[in-house]
C-alpha cells in the first residue's frame, strides 16, 4: 500500500470529504483498521482483538 502525506487545513472539512471519496471501499476499510490496530496498541493490548460478529434473531409482530 502507498503511503502520501498530505497537509491540509484542519477547518477545510470539504478536502477531506473530497479525499475519502477519492478512496476505494478497500482503502477506506484498510484506513479504518489501520486506526483500529492503532488504537489496541495505545491502549496495550498485546493481541489485536477481532471485530465480533453478532447474530441476533427477532421475532416479527404481525
């Protein structure tokens, strides 16, 4: 994955709009868990929990 570093006003939210849309699904995911990887090693976690999935069934009322 190429990594750019670009500065930007912080107060321009429309660039950052514009980059994120600029993005694939993919780069965006991968941004995404990058950060969320990020965050478990700041907060000392020595493994990297996984996203859990939940199922839940309802019941419909007709």
């Amino acid at each position: 994955m190429k990594k750019d570093i670009v500065v930007v006003d912080r107060d321009d939210a429309a660039k950052d709009v514009l980059f994120w849309k600029n993005k694939t699904p993919e780069e965006r995911l991968n941004a995404v868990e990058l950060l969320r990887e990020q965050y478990y090693v700041i907060q000392g976690y020595k493994d990297i929990p996984r996203i859990e999935r939940v199922i839940r069934i309802v019941e419909r009322v007709k």
